[in-house]
C-alpha cells in the first residue's frame, strides 16, 4: 500500500457502493472532511464521482475507467478523486445533482463532477466512455482538458463555480395563493393529457412508475368523481403488474423501463420504488378488489421478507441490474431453458402466456411478461402458471445470484414501513403489520442516538446525518402503525421526530424544511425545496404528518405549519404543477383532512368497523379508535360525538363535517364514500 495521502481509502467503508470500488487503481477517498481537507491542502481540483451500487451505468464506467490503470494514473495526477454512495450521502449528490441541472444538462448515474478545494462545483456530466462514443468524448480527454483550464484559467473556474453556488442557493418562490378545490379538479383533468393512452404512465420513453404523479391523480379523482383518472391509475397498474418491470417469478418491481411499454427495465429493484407501488397498488385494491392486485400486492411482500429483510427486522435497499457482469443475466430466460423445466403441455402454455419465443424478446432473450395477457385467466389456469413459475422460480435459484445492497436507509424503510402496514391492515395479515413493526423497531434500535437519526445502518454501524425526508417519512411510519395498532407508543415518537425537525431543519428566514440539518457541515448550502423526486420530497410529506398530528391532538401548531409550509411552496407548484404532485396531493389533507372516529363501547368492540374499512380507499386517513368517555379535541368535528344505542359507532369526518353515526359494518363504505366526494361549485 502507498503513503496514507494517495492509496485507495474506500475499504474501511460500509457502503456496498464503494466498498465495489475499494480495489480500484483509483486512490479514492470518501466524502468528509478528511477529503475535503486534503484537496485544500494539495490545491488540486476535485473529481466527485456520486452513483449506487444497483446503477447499471456505475458499473459500465467504473469497469472501463476506475479500474483501468492508465485512466487511474490521470485521475491521481490530477484530482484528488472522491467516491460519493447517493444513496448513504442524499444530500450530498442532491446539491451536485443540483449544479448539473444549472449546468443544463440532464441528470442521472453516474454523477460526475469538478469541484474547486473548497467544494464548489464548476463543471460536470454523468457517464463518460473511456473511449469517444455516444457523441460524448473519451474520459481521459475530459480530464486533461479540465485539469488545463482549472490550470491555466483559474478566473474562468472562480466565475463558473461563484455563478453555481449562487444559482444553488435556496430562494422563496413567486408567491401564489394556496391550492383551492376548482384548481384541483382541473389539474385532475388536465394531468390525464399527459398520460399514455395505451400502456399507462406517462407518454414516451422511458417509463418511471411516477407514483406520486399517479397517487394525485387518484386522491383528486376519488375526492371529484373524476373516472377518467380513476381509469388511468388502474391502467397503469395493470401495465406494470403484467409488464416487464415485473419480476413474474420472484416478485418485486423494477426502477423503470428503457421502452414506452413496460417491457424491457434497467433491472434493479430498489426499496423506495416498491414501497410506493405497494401503497398506491393496495388503495386500488380497496376500491376495485382486483385480484391482479391482490396478487402482486402478496407477491411483492413475499419478496420482501424473503430476500430485503436484514437480521434485526429492518429493510435493505436494493438488489442490483447485474450478475456476472451482465446487465438482467440472472431474469431472462431462453426458450429452451424454460422447455428443460416444464413439461411440454406446461411449456406450451407458459410460453403462450409469457410471451417467450425462439428469438427472444429482448437481445435475443426473454424478459417474461404478461403484456399480450393482461386479464388474468380463470382460477385454474392461473392455478396452473403459478406452479410452472414455482418450478422456474427454483431453477432460477441456480443461479448466480445480482449483488444485494444489505445497508438499511431510514427514510427508504420509513416508506416501507408504513405502506408494508397499510397493506396489512388492508387484507388482514397481521403478519406484515407485525413486520412493519419490527423494522420500525430496527430503525429506532440501530439508527437513533439521543433522539437523532441517522441515515443509513450496516455491518453494526449507523452513519451519515439524517436528512429530512428521513424524519418525513418515518414520522409517516409511526402515523401509520398509531392509526393501525391503536399504540400510543407511535404518536409519541413522531411528535418527537417533529419537535427534532423543527430544532435542526426548519427555515426560519423562508418556510419549509431544509433537506439537511443546520449541524451538517459538510455541504456548501443546504438544499430547500418541495418537488418530486424518485422519493417524496419531504415538504409535502410532513403537510399531511403535521395534518394527522393535528386531528390526533387538536393542536393548532401542527395545522398552522403544515398550511405554512404548503402556502410558501404553492408558487413553485403554480409554476410546474406536474413536479409538484406530491405537494398537490398534500394540499388536500390540509383542505379536507380526513378523520375515521370509532367510538368503542366498554363492552364493546369496533373491530368489525375497522375491518369494513378494507372495503374503501380513503387515502391519508387518520382512523382512531377512543373510548366513549374520552374526550377528542375541540377542534375535533368529532367532538362529543358518542356510540349509538350502546354499539360500536362510527363517525367518518372529511374537513369540518362528519357523517352521521354508522353502526353497521356494511353501511361504512357508503359513508366514506359519500363523506369524501366534493363537487367544486
């Protein structure tokens, strides 16, 4: 090994994604101050290489020049070189992220970026061929060419990476008024314009799920009776569920697909992607009990605890696209292959169904799917393919297996975890709440010290400050297990969490939650925002956390902060409505928050109540279950409300109006659905 300012510093770390590059040639070190301090030191300009270890082109570009020996040696003599875990560091590669789109280039993995010793960015792309191709040039090139200019023209650098920052730097949006119903209602209609007719999702290539996209499209068509949008959340799902992106034997979905029909994915399967599928797949199935739903619904959570659940309980993040060094190796199959497992009246039918063929569907192999098929068969058929897939699902097994990023996120498990326990409560498996519940545990256990969360955990070592989407969405976690189990446990802690956000990550001179905590240093701003990215921003999710704390306490700070923080973003939202979804979405739990009250007699129980709430979608509802002598807030349009004539009775309140008392199971859906529709007038 080489003195300790030049060797390669990555194999003391933790994360999968850069203990991939621990070998390399490249003498990398970690982000932190030690970096940063040393590239101060030697004056040489920073090369910031952010990616994941599930990202394809990662590995494209780390196997043609992080571990090329001529490529490495450019690398050293002219950057102090640092390796950046997107997934471990969020808000790092979300400043970066950030600069290259002021840069007018379009993002993705691998991130690379030319940073000053100080840490401010100047100039950056994402992959780079060691070779000149793709109308892109060669690595090598781009690094002679950058370190000459950083060289010879410092002022060019100094005005490029002064303009950056200040472009980086948060700033209020053009002020509007908040969101209203009519807005709503027409956004619901128009969003549908850019929704493909045929396959779902939006129009183009590639496909993304845009769950929080399609989530707006079917609280908004629940709340104004809007069918079209209804139909067009159900026609993506049927697309995905059958598609390509699918893992039809193993179950779990993949990030996205290069083509406009849900058939060919980059294969990785990421934790958030299926969290969010999950929820927005299981409030379909309340109000449709289709069972290509329930099916995928089942599979998917199966795939959960078998292959992401860590020991302890908690969720990994992700599985990668590779195996063998192969992009998809270990899902496609051959005909022939599928003709060795099943006998030939099975192989017939499957092949029949899963659209696999002599040539292949994809490069020559067969990405099963179902897209020729999307209505599922009668029972016995289907009886029929699901042992097939258990006897190719065994043999797939054979096989070497993609890598596994074990490293356990808080905010990814957060998502999980509160949609892992809707969907228990949903079709009545306490097993997956039960499961919910033990990777919250986890996180608390592992990834909190005095009250603090940290990012990301492994190997016994949690590490990297949180960011606020990791209190955002475990917050959700805890609201979701509070209104599940009845635990006051739960309540307890997510107002801690809030108590925790507002000390460290609140804007007081804007509104609205910074990305970082006012104690992390490492970063030169602290990113403030609330549109959509892959996961939900953390903005729009703590308006609907602040909105159901405030129905569970009565307090009025939580409904002031969450209008506050909605009334402060609603400019940016009125400027891009698509990128801002999420917030949209949000916007209706402020407008009309939704709140199921069953009131128990002493003697008696409300848990056939609770149960006929599988019968409908009320997405962001807060149901509590209180004695008939407790007392629910003032402010509470429940207030005073009381059991009917000694039964179980309950109260479904939507904004300030409740409907009247329902005692019979069977009668609670016509309530809620009757309670949450609005006609804008």
């Amino acid at each position: 090994m080489t003195d300790s300012t030049s060797h390669n510093r990555l194999g003391e770390e933790t994360s999968p994604y850069l203990l991939q590059h621990r070998d390399n040639p490249v003498h990398w070190w970690a982000w932190g101050d030690d970096a940063l301090a040393h590239a101060k030191e030697t004056g040489k300009p920073i090369l910031l290489s952010v990616g994941y270890a599930a990202c394809h082109w990662c590995h494209v570009m780390a196997h043609e020049s992080f571990e090329d020996d001529e490529v490495a040696a450019v690398m050293n003599e002219l950057f102090v070189n640092i390796k950046v875990d997107r997934e471990e560091r969020p808000d790092v590669d979300s400043v970066y992220m950030s600069a290259l789109h002021q840069l007018g280039e379009q993002g993705g993995w691998p991130l690379t970026m030319f940073l000053t010793p100080d840490g401010e960015p100047f100039w950056g792309g994402t992959y780079f061929p060691k070779e000149p191709r793709f109308g892109r040039p060669g690595f090598t090139h781009v690094l002679r060419e950058i370190a000459r200019i950083y060289s010879e023209e410092p002022d060019k650098i100094r005005k490029n990476a002064e303009a950056l920052k200040e472009r980086l730097q948060p700033a209020a949006p053009r002020q509007a008024g908040a969101p209203n119903e009519p807005l709503l209602e027409d956004l619901s209609t128009r969003f549908l314009q850019a929704v493909d007719p045929d396959n779902g999702g939006l129009q183009g290539a590639p496909k993304f799920p845009q769950t929080q996209f399609f989530s707006f499209l079917w609280r908004t068509g629940l709340r104004y009776g809007n069918k079209q949008s209804q139909t067009a959340v159900q026609l993506t799902l049927n697309h995905i569920a059958q598609g390509g992106i699918y893992d039809h034997l193993g179950g779990g979905f993949a990030r996205y697909t290069v083509d406009d029909k849900w058939l060919v994915p980059h294969f990785e399967k990421m934790l958030y992607d299926n969290a969010l599928l999950l929820d927005l797949m299981t409030e379909a199935w309340r109000e449709t009990k289709a069972p290509l739903y329930a099916a995928r619904i089942a599979e998917t959570v199966a795939w959960l605890t078998r292959e992401m659940t860590v020991e302890g309980g908690g969720f990994a993040a992700s599985l990668d696209a590779d195996s063998e060094g192969e992009e998809g190796k270990f899902y496609v199959w051959r005909k022939d292959e599928i003709e060795e497992v099943l006998e030939p009246e099975e192989a017939a039918l499957f092949c029949g169904v899963y659209d696999v063929r002599a040539g292949g569907n994809w490069e020559g192999k067969t990405i099963l799917n179902r897209l020729d098929t999307i209505e599922l068969m009668d029972d016995g058929t289907e009886a029929k393919l699901a042992e097939m897939r258990a006897k190719l699902f065994a043999k797939r097994a054979e096989r070497i297996r993609p890598g596994f990023d074990d490293k356990v996120l808080a905010d990814w498990n957060g998502l999980m975890i509160a949609s892992l326990a809707r969907a228990g409560e949903a079709f009545g498996k306490d097993d997956w709440i039960e499961a919910a519940a033990r990777a919250f545990d986890f996180v608390c256990e592992h990834m909190e010290i005095d009250g603090r969360l940290l990012h990301a955990y492994r190997e016994g070592k949690a590490k990297a400050p949180a960011a606020a989407a990791d209190y955002a969405n475990m917050i959700g976690a805890a609201l979701a297990l509070a209104s599940i189990t009845d635990d006051g446990q739960y309540l307890d802690k997510a107002k801690g969490w809030v108590e925790v956000l507002d000390r460290h990550y609140w804007a007081d001179e804007m509104a609205g939650y910074y990305f970082a905590a006012d104690d992390t240093t490492d970063l030169i701003v602290r990113p403030l925002n609330a549109h959509d990215d892959a996961t939900p921003n953390a903005n729009p999710t703590m308006i609907e956390n602040l909105m159901a704390l405030y129905l569970w306490t009565g307090e009025e700070r939580y409904r002031e902060r969450a209008e506050t923080i909605l009334n402060f973003f609603s400019g940016a939202a009125a400027q891009n409505a698509v990128a801002h979804a999420g917030l949209l979405t949000a916007s209706l739990d402020v407008m009309a928050p939704a709140h199921v009250v069953l009131v128990a007699p002493e003697d008696g129980d409300a848990e056939a109540l609770r149960n006929a709430l599988r019968e409908v979608s009320l997405p962001g509802a807060v149901v509590q279950v209180v004695g008939e002598n407790a007392s629910l807030p003032e402010s509470s349009p429940a207030h005073g409300k009381t059991a009917v004539d000694g039964k179980p009775t309950a109260y479904v309140c939507v904004g300030p109006l409740c409907s009247p008392p329902v005692t019979a199971p069977e009668k609670l859906a016509e309530a809620i659905k009757a309670a949450r529709e609005v006609r804008p007038v």
